[in-house]
C-alpha cells in the first residue's frame, strides 16, 4: 500500500503512536496559553467581581471589562425604553409571542407597558449586584 502523508509527517510523525502525539499537543497548548498569559496585562480586580470563584459572593458593582461593553449595555437600555411613537407600541406576532414562550422571554410591549404606566423602578447597580450575588447562593442539600 502507498503512504500518501506527506512528507514531513512520513519522516518526523511515523512512528508516533496517536496518544503520544495528543500528549505532546497538550503540553504545547499548556505552553502557548501560559506565554499569552504572561505577556498580556491583567484584567483589573473591579472588573471581576461575581466571575472568579473567589469573587463569586461578592456585592460590589462590577465594571464592564471595556468601553465596548459599555457602549452595548446603554444601547441595550435605549433599546427597552418605551418609543415615542403616537400609534403606541407595536403588536408582536404570534411567533415572536411563541418564541418569547418557548425561551422563558416576557413580551416586549408588556414590559413597556408596565415601565410607563409606573411599574417596577428601575433597579441601582448596587442593588443589581446584591441580587446577583445572592443568585449564587446554593442551600446545604444541593451543593453535594
């Protein structure tokens, strides 16, 4: 039978069994992560709080890890404000209600409906924060 590798895995790879050649990828990838690793900065410790496992109790506010996410979370919020159109909020269709459904979503127009008729204020960082951390919480039983 014709080999048809080529050449360089004929010559440095032939005899190579397969899980040898997985140790040896794991450890390059080991050394090529840790070089990245140490040779970036790293990200500040305001901006981890509640993503470390040591943070994860943590109730102090958490900054967004760079100006981009900043810019995506207010676009986020202009996009949930009401609209300042006479005719009202639009209706959803019905697949977008049995989608919203299916995902655990609520309807968008009931959300801005509650927001302009005097519904739930909106909600302080630090109280956004405190809820997160509780979040995490887990009781006795269903942490084994």
């Amino acid at each position: 039978m014709i080999d048809s590798r080529p050449e360089w895995i004929r010559r440095f790879l032939a005899d190579v069994h397969y899980l040898h050649y997985g140790i040896g990828l794991f450890i390059l990838t080991l050394i090529v992560t840790s070089a990245i690793s140490y040779l970036t900065e790293p990200i500040a410790p305001e901006k981890l709080h509640r993503l470390t496992f040591w943070t994860k109790q943590s109730t102090e506010v958490r900054e967004p890890i760079d100006s981009q996410q900043m810019e995506i979370n207010l676009q986020a919020q202009r996009s949930h404000e009401a609209p300042n159109n006479i005719s009202g909020p639009a209706e959803d269709s019905y697949f977008r209600k049995l989608f919203n459904c299916i995902c655990g979503l609520g309807n968008s127009s009931d959300e801005t409906n509650g927001k302009e008729e005097g519904g739930s204020p909106q909600m302080t960082p630090e109280e956004e924060a405190i809820i997160a951390a509780k979040f995490l919480d887990e009781d006795k039983f269903w942490r084994r």
